[in-house]
C-alpha cells in the first residue's frame, strides 16, 4: 500500500482549506452590481390568498422589484423527480407545486412574494409593506388529521382525501398464507419520527442573467448541480442546458437536504432576469426550519409471523408516509423503492408485503434525509425482530442468526425486488459483540443497578443499499432521470492530473479519497491531483452526491477513464520504448518490458503526449485526456452490526450512551479515516434521531420546534467516543469493491438505542418508547409501568 | 434589525441620561439575548444605549460577608472568580453552567436578571440567597425584583448597576437542562442562610422564579425534600416537559440540591 494509494488514512486534503475559513461557500461570493433577495412566507400552515397589495413596497427606497405568484405564473411549477403508482396501476396524485403561491398557501413558510433590493435589509424592510390578504382555512398538521373523514384538502381536488398514492409491493395474499402456518405472530405500531436536517451552511442562491450573451448563471448550495440545471432548466424556466450554468461552489453539508430543486433557485434565476441584476438570497436559520425538505415522519404498523423454531416466515407492513404539502425532487420514492424493497433486511423472510399509503399535510414538504427510507425500513424491522425475541423468550442475538441470510448464500434474492451481491452478517455481528464486550454486560448491569442506573444493552444488524443506481432498474420504477455518474481525467503535460466528478462533495472528503484513486492507479503522488467538481460549465455531467453513491458510482467512473488513460498511457510508452503495447506494464508510474531494463515513468508518457515529436502519429491521438460515464449493474448493499449500551436515570429519565459500537460492512475501505469519521456523523444523526430530535407541529399546523431553542441537535457531549470500525466484503459487481459508508451510522444506530433503551426499562415491564426517547418520555413510561421501579 | 441610534456612554451616570432622553431606548449590555430579538424584529428600540464601556459596572468585590457584582460583569467572570468560588461556590458553578463560552464571555448578570427568563439560571440564585438589586434609582429586595415572566420591578429607564449577594454558610444549585436550549428546565437554588434555609425554583413556574416554601420546611425539619408541597397547576407545559414531570424534577433537583448543600 503506498502512502497516498488505497486504504491509507491520508489527512483530508481539503481541511486546511475549510479550517482556516478559506472555503468558497455560495454566500461568500459576490457578483459586480449584485441585489438582495427577501422572501415572504406564509404565516399561516393554510389559507386562501384574496389579494396581494405590493404597491407600497415596491415604492420604498431600494427596492427594484417585487413579484408573486401571478407574475410567476408563466413558469412551470416544482418538478418531481419520481412517479409511483397506486396498487390499481393509476399515476399519483401530483398537484402543482408553483415556485411562489397562487391562490392558496399550504405550509407555514411557503413562499408567497420575493422583494429584490439593494441590500438585505431593504429587502425586508419593503416585505413588511406588502398587505396579504387571507382567508385562514382549516389546516392539517398530522397525517392522522389529513386522513380523517372530512378532513381540510391540502390540495383540494388534486389530491382526494388527501393521499398522493396508495402503492403496494408483493401479494398480500400469499403473505397472508404464511401468516397461518405461523407458531407466532409479533406485531408492532412505530412512528418514525421527524427530522429537520439542519446543515451548517443555511441554503444561499444567487441568480444572474447577462445581456451580452442570454446566459443564466445560478449560485447554488446543492448536491447535484447538474440536476438543478436539468430540473430548472427543462421543466421550470425553459432555459436550455448551453445558456444556464449551475455552480455549487464550497457547501456546508447537506444530507440530502440540498439534493432538491427549491423554489427559491428558480426564484432568483428568473427574477435576474427581469431585474437584469444578479440576485442573492441567504436563508436565515428560521427559514431554514420552515423550508428545507425534513426528513422521516412514517408511521406505520407491521406484523412478523414466526414458526415454532424462530425462523421468520412472513412479513406485513403497513405505512404511513408524510409528504408534507408538496412533493419535493426525490420524495415520493423515499418511502417506496427506497423503503419496502429493504424489509428483508440482513434475513431470510421468505414473503414480505408492503403497502405505503403517502399523504399531504400542511407541513414543509418532507424527502430524503441521511440515508432516505433505509433507517425507517431498519428502525422497523430491528425493533419488530427484538419485540419477536422478547415475546418469544429468545436471545436478541440467536433470532438474529437464526434468521440471518447465510455468508454462502450470495448473490442473495430477496422477496422485496432486491438482489444482494455480497456481506457476511455473522462476520460484522461476531466483531461488534466482541469489541461491545456482549457477554460482559450482565455484570456491567449489576454493578450500574448498583450505583441506582437502569443499565440496558440493544442490538442492530442491518443492511441497506446505496450506490445509486442502476438506470434502467430505477426507470422501471418511475426514476425520471438516470443514475450513472461522468469522470473526466485531464492529464496536464507535466505528468499532474486534474479529476472532473459529477459526484459533489459537501463534507465527504471527495478531494481526498478521489485523488487516492489517482495516486494508486497513476503512481503519482497525492499533491499532483486536484478533484474539481460542482460547476455544470467545467464538469461534463453528474447526477451529484447522495445515497451514498460518490464512490460506488462516481468513483468507479474516475476508475474507468483512469483505465482508458493507462491504455493510451501505455501505448505511447510502447512507441517510447519500441515495445508491443502487449508487452508493457504499467506500476507504481513506470512503464516496463517484460524481460528488459527498459523503462519510463508517467510524467514522460505523458509530456510525450503533449510534445509529440516521437510519436505514433498513424494510431494515437495526441492528448491525454479522457471521459467516462458509468452506470452500475446494481445497489450495493453495505450492512453491519450496531451495538448499543445505554444507562438511565431512573429518577429524571435521562439516557446516558455510554458505548456505541459499529462494525460496518462497506465494502473496500479507500481512506479508513475518512470512513470513520462519516460513521462517527452518521452515529451522531441516529442517536440524535432516537434520543434528541424531534421536529413538531401543533394542531393548527404551527412548527413549534423552529429553533434550536425548542428542536435539540445534538452536541458533542451528548455521545460517548465511538467504536466504530469496518469488517468487509467486497462489492461484486464493481471494480474497486466499493459499497458505500455515508449513511450507514444513520440507518443502523437508532433501533440499537432505542432497543438498549427498552432493555434497560425492560424489567420494569416496559415494551415501547417512541423516538426521541426524551427524558420526559422515559419518567413517563416509568410512571406507568407495569412493575415500580425503586423508589427515589 | 430595524435602524436605532447607538450610544456608548462610559459612566452609568451617562447611560441613564442617554437613556432619559431617549424615545424608546434599550440598555445594551451582553446582547445575548437582546440583538437575537431585534434581528427577528421583536423588538424595535430607537435607541440603544451600550454599557460595555461603562467601567464602574464592572467587578467583583467580597468582604466575607456579602459578594458584590457590578451589572456588566460577564457570567465567565462570575465563573471565575477565586472571590466568588471562595464564598459562594454554588454561584460561581451556576455562572459556569450558563450557555456555552461564548455566552458566557458576552451575558451578564444585569442583562440576565434584568431579562428575567423564566428558565435563567440567575434568578435562582438571587432569590434563593435573598440577595439585593442595585439600581441606579434604588435597591430592591429579590423578593421585589422579579414580577413575573420576563417582568421586573425595573423602570423604562433604570439601571442595574450592581447585585449584593449575602455570603450563605451553605448553597448548591442543581439544574436539570432544557435538552435543547440547555436554560433550565428545572433549577433548584438551596441555601443555609443566617435566615434560615432558602430554597429557589427557576425554570418552571408560571410566573418565573419561587420560593418553595414546603421545601424549605422540609430542609429545615432534616427531611429529604420531595416535590409533594408543589402545586402543579402553578408550573408550565410545553413540549419539553409537562407541568407534572416538572414538578417530578423539582423534587429530584430539591433532593441533590440539599444534599450538596448540606
Ligand atoms: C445560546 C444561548 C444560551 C443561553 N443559555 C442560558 C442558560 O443556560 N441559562 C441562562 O440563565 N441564560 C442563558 N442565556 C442567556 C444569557 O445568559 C444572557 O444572560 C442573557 O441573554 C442576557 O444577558 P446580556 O448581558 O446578554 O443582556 P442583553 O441581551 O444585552 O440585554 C437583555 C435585556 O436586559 C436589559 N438590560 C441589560 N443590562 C441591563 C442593566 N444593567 N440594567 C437594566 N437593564 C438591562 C436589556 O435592555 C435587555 O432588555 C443564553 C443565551 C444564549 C444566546
């Protein structure tokens, strides 16, 4: 292994940059003549619009203009990037979704007008000028309110009853046939709570539009600049791809949150071009809380049938998904194909049914967050197998491997659409009971009942699939839109290379690992490559970062045009060295003859390239540059082992983590600190998810956690030092072997810890918590527990 | 943030002038809590009159039987402070139990009381020692001070310029943190004082700030104090806590709060 090559832990390449406040982000750029963009959001969760009096604000001092909905209503409204379909095989339910509201408003927050001015504060200043006339309706927050009878509409007669689909997978009948010859049945009703991402870096857009060239440019904080480009451009403004360059410079992180087209990209592109002024607009943090996609909100209930030795024989599931008021990008398969095809989870469940029913609510629009469908898929399924194990009298750990899908056994189909390639669940489970010391904890529980603590131990073993994804798998589905990824690998004359990704990094150490990839396959050190990345004008094409596909999909097409610019590097030395191209070999950045001394290095190949004198002119292009695109066979499917060891104080019902333990299956490990350090977010998220954050509305459709004096992100010291550590097998349908480590730490700990959390109260006869399980939640279901816990 | 004028007087003396002549004027001290509510535009002063350069209102002074605390004294220093953490150790670690560094380097105590959150820590500890609130117009009595949610005896244009805290034989304050905001959920203040046993509860109450009267009989009869002489119907509800597992935790908080004051 070279110091810079695969699998070394090399410092991440882009820190220096970042931690000395020298990153680019979309707000730190400025353009000549730039203006200020504020804008107006509904108070109200849903109301009609009678009128809107914009007269005064566009009066006062510095403002250039002020727009609504009508002015807007030319433009094509949101896109969705996913079509599902009901169970009878009729399209969703798919209302417009217009970049400022027409008519109706349908979340607090939603955008209703947009002052442009000369700095921010006038801009906000003329926003309080504008007189909106509504007519308050009544709102539902919860999905239990939208589906009651006689409920509000969100969208009247677009969506009946409130539903965007009702979608089915698997037969429920055979399912059903299963459940008979069941010795068991274990049934369990969850809510996956919601979640606001809350990215470091609030959500920024500048728009801008030259006169000279009717070229639009627009700044933008996102995962994917290219499919900004493509969902703005093709189906909101009608600005063809030659004249509409999308640039997602530095971004401050975005788990998923930033994977979307927004309104408020379209806003300021198209407004730029009326005001023929570049326009900023700069989300506040409240306006975050009130217009960034959540993540989560299912509830759902399911029924396991067991027979009399364990063994798991079907599976039924009901959901409830929240789409909130509109359906953003990748929303509507969030809780379909990226949710029920993961139910057989590491198992061997031969049928499986699965019905998803989603829902409009007056609540921000709801999509994919840190790992999108696959933790609402484990929480249920790792929460369902440990109540089995409690009913059943088993150990949490032998239904598990009872049940598991054996290491011999791949590539693996399972009921739910899905093919595993590889994993071996006994590998990640055995390592993770040995570093969380499993056996150990009764004693660690005495000595905790000791000190008056509630000690519990809870387990995880999952799997999840990402890489996305293979196009034409997914455009069967109802994907709009492929899902390979482009590489261009610029060789420059001196021998340094420069890496143009369609992946994007914001926060994942792409400038890192990729140019690992490089340094391993060119022989070249680490500093003579630089990853360029998110500007649609530099980057060929990309479907951007998300579902953990960087490296599986992203970095498999820098491997392959790597590999195109080896076979023309190698030619050319052929020619150098008066060799047979046959004949030559390519290591650590020379080229060789078998048999000979003869040998050049990479940098003379490709200065020849560059300077060619002595070249094959007949055969060879000069150049060495070149282009791939790469769509994978298939998901890959990282999985593991999650252990979690909690105490609680029996007195105030707070939780205490004190060990969280991972071992992940990810496949090929390009950078293990790298891919430690994404575990240790992803645990942080998880816990957070099962222990601290809840994003609440109350009944008139108010958020009443808008901040983060009411919604609790989690701190440092609310975690213990994690163990987290990977324990692989290799992808097979990919050359580097890659699976994927971006959101395993979100998918598998929040079942681990709420299931320690239950076996901690476990003794006290209490069976279910919902997340967050908050001090006030514990204290609760103590209060009503089965058996007193000792008195204070 | 709407458009005020700034005043940056170096005496208290001419702050309270500035603030006399000014139409709708705001002290400045921390900003910690002030300028986050001017930036949502909650608050709209024409004027704001900074005290950070008013040197008298800084410092600590301790003469063994009473600690005094200029206004703008900043909870870092309160924190810090070898005078305080030698006569009244339960208030430096609340000072230091406040926020995070950053707060802690800007909020001062006149800012904090003269705010009066219902989840502040301070006010706890004011009431529970029985201290007093120097003003530039008089001195009240806690027990006068605080009037209720963010409500104080304080006139438009009075000053905080200092608090006397009485040296107790003992103290110790216990919070149970709002897990988001980290104020208080629940903060028990408890004090052996040459007047007897105090005992202080912020974060809970209705009306901010009380006297646990029943606790402090409980204390004081050697009992372990419980939260059963606490009506529920006086504490708030939000989404953190019920009035119920708050008054649970005043008992918790009262319990450890007497037992590392005794
Ligand atoms: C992130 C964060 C976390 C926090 N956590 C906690 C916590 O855990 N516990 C806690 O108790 N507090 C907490 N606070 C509040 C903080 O401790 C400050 O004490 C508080 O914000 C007010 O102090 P300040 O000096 O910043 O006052 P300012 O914000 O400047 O002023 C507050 C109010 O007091 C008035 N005022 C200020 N000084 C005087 C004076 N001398 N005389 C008369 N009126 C005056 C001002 O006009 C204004 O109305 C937190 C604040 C933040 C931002």
């Amino acid at each position: 292994m070279s110091a810079t090559g695969i699998g070394a832990a090399v410092k991440r390449k882009e820190d220096f940059r970042f931690l000395t406040g020298r990153g680019n982000y979309t707000d730190d750029i400025n353009q000549p003549g730039q203006t200020y963009a504020y804008i107006l959001r509904s108070p109200h969760a849903h109301a009609k619009i009678n009128g809107i009096n914009t007269d005064a604000a566009k009066a006062a001092k510095g403002v250039l203009a002020v727009f609504t909905g009508e002015d807007m209503a030319g433009v094509g409204g949101i896109p969705c990037g996913w079509g599902v379909n009901n169970k009878d095989g009729s399209p969703m339910n798919e209302p417009p979704h217009p970049a400022l509201a027409i008519g109706k408003v349908r979340h607090v927050g939603d955008q209703v007008a947009v002052v442009v001015a000369e700095s921010y504060a006038k801009a906000k200043d003329a926003a309080e000028l504008i007189e909106v006339d509504y007519t308050e309706l009544p709102a539902v927050a919860h999905m239990e309110a939208a589906l009651a009878a006689g409920a509000p509409l969100v969208h009247d007669d677009a969506a009946p009853g409130n539903l965007c689909y009702d979608w089915e997978l698997g037969d429920e009948a055979e399912v059903d046939a299963e459940f008979k010859n069941a010795a068991h049945v274990v049934s369990i009703d969850l809510t996956n709570n919601r979640l606001v991402p809350n990215a470091m870096e609030p959500r920024a857009a500048i728009g801008d539009y030259n006169k000279g060239t009717g070229e639009y440019t627009l700044y933008t904080t996102s995962q994917n600049p290219h499919v900004i480009r493509l969902l703005m451009g093709a189906f909101v403004l009608q600005i063809p791809e030659h004249k509409l360059r999308v640039v997602a410079p530095d971004v401050g992180g975005g788990f998923g949150s930033k994977i979307y087209h927004y309104a408020e990209e379209a806003i300021v592109t198209w407004a730029a071009g009326k005001v023929r002024r570049p326009i900023k607009w700069v989300a506040e943090r409240s306006e975050s809380f009130l217009s960034d996609a959540h993540g989560r909100d299912h509830i759902s209930h399911a029924d396991l049938a067991i027979d009399a030795d364990g063994k798991f024989l079907g599976l039924k599931v009901y959901t409830k998904a929240n789409m909130g008021a509109y359906l953003s990008t990748f929303s509507t398969c969030v809780p379909t194909y990226l949710y029920a095809t993961l139910l057989a989870g590491v198992y061997t469940t031969p049928k499986i049914y699965a019905n998803v029913k989603a829902i409009f609510t007056n609540t921000v629009p709801v999509d994919a967050y840190r790992g999108a469908g696959r933790p609402e898929a484990t929480y249920l399924l790792e929460r369902l197998v440990s109540k089995a194990a409690r009913q059943l009298g088993m150990d949490q750990v032998d239904i598990r491997r009872k049940n598991f899908i054996p290491a011999d056994a791949f590539p693996y189909q399972t009921p739910v659409a899905l093919q595993y390639d590889s994993g071996d669940y006994e590998a990640t489970l055995k390592k993770a009971m040995e570093l969380a010391d499993w056996n150990g904890f009764p004693a660690r529980k005495a000595e905790a009942a000791g000190r008056g603590k509630l000690r519990g131990i809870g387990i995880s073993t999952y799997l999840e699939a990402c890489g996305i994804a293979p196009s034409a798998v997914v455009g069967s589905l109802g994907a709009r839109a492929g899902l390979f990824e482009s590489a261009n690998v610029r060789v420059h004359p001196t021998g340094s290379v420069t890496i143009y990704t369609g992946s994007h990094s914001h926060g994942q150490g792409h400038e890192t690992t990729f140019a690992q990839l490089v340094s391993e396959t060119l022989g070249i050190p680490i500093d003579n490559v630089t990853i360029d990345h998110g500007d649609t004008n530099r980057i060929a094409f990309g479907m951007g970062t998300y579902g953990s596909r960087s490296l599986a999909v992203g970095g498999e097409a820098i491997m392959k045009a790597l590999g195109k610019v080896v076979d023309k590097a190698s030619k050319i030395a052929a020619h150098l060295m008066e060799a047979s191209p046959e004949d030559v070999e390519f290591k650590d950045g020379k080229f060789t003859v078998a048999g000979t001394d003869k040998e050049v290095d990479f940098g003379t190949v490709a200065l020849t390239a560059y300077v060619p004198h002595n070249y094959p002119h007949e055969t060879l292009e000069p150049g060495l540059e070149e282009n791939a695109f790469y769509d994978p066979m298939n998901f890959t499917y990282p999985g593991g082992c999650h252990i979690c060891e909690v105490e609680i104080d029996p007195d105030t019902g707070v939780t205490q983590v004190i060990n969280m333990t991972a071992v992940d299956d990810v496949g090929r490990v390009i950078n293990p600190m790298i891919v430690e350090g994404q575990i240790h977010g992803g645990l942080a998220q998880g816990i957070g998810q099962a222990l601290l954050e809840s994003c609440e509305y109350d009944e008139s459709g108010q958020l009443i956690s808008g901040s983060y004096m009411d919604y609790c992100m989690p701190r440092a010291d609310n975690f213990p030092g994690f163990q987290a550590t990977t324990e692989s097998t290799l992808c097979a349908h990919n050359s580097l072997g890659v699976k994927g480590c971006g959101e395993v730490g979100a998918i598998g700990s929040p079942p681990a810890v709420i299931n320690a959390v239950l076996d901690a109260l476990a003794d006290l006869g209490v069976e279910d918590i919902s997340m967050p399980a908050t001090p006030q939640k514990i204290w609760q279901a103590i209060q009503s527990a089965s058996v007193p816990a000792a008195a204070e | 943030m709407y458009d005020f004028s700034y005043h940056t007087p170096s005496t208290v003396a001419d702050a309270a002038a500035a603030m006399s002549g000014a139409e709708d004027g705001k002290i400045l001290a921390g900003g910690q809590t002030l300028l986050p509510t001017m930036k949502q535009r909650l608050a709209s002063p024409s004027d704001l009159v900074s005290l950070r350069g008013c040197r008298d209102l800084v410092g600590i002074a301790s003469d063994g039987s009473t600690v005094t605390i200029g206004a703008m004294t900043t909870h870092g220093a309160v924190a810090a402070s070898a005078d305080v953490k030698a006569a009244i150790p339960a208030l430096a670690a609340l000072a230091g139990g406040i926020g995070d560094p950053q707060v802690r380097n800007r909020g001062t105590i006149g800012g904090s009381l003269a705010n009066n959150d219902p989840a502040a820590d301070y006010p706890a500890a004011v009431l529970g020692l029985g201290a007093t609130v120097v003003t530039t117009k008089r001195e009240l009595a806690a027990e006068d001070f605080f009037q209720g949610l963010f409500e104080t005896a304080l006139e438009e244009d009075e000053i905080i310029t200092a608090i006397r805290f009485p040296v107790p034989k003992s103290a110790a304050y216990v919070k149970f943190d709002n897990p988001a905001s980290r104020y208080a959920l629940v903060g028990v203040f408890v004090a052996h004082t040459s007047g007897g046993i105090r005992v202080a509860v912020t974060g809970a109450g209705q009306d901010g700030v009380f006297r646990a009267d029943g606790i402090e009989a409980q204390i004081s009869a050697g009992q372990t104090p419980d939260s059963s002489s606490i009506d529920e119907g006086g504490l708030n509800t939000d989404i953190h806590a019920s009035a119920a597992y708050r008054k649970h935790l005043i008992g918790v908080m009262a319990k450890r709060a007497a037992a590392a004051a005794s």
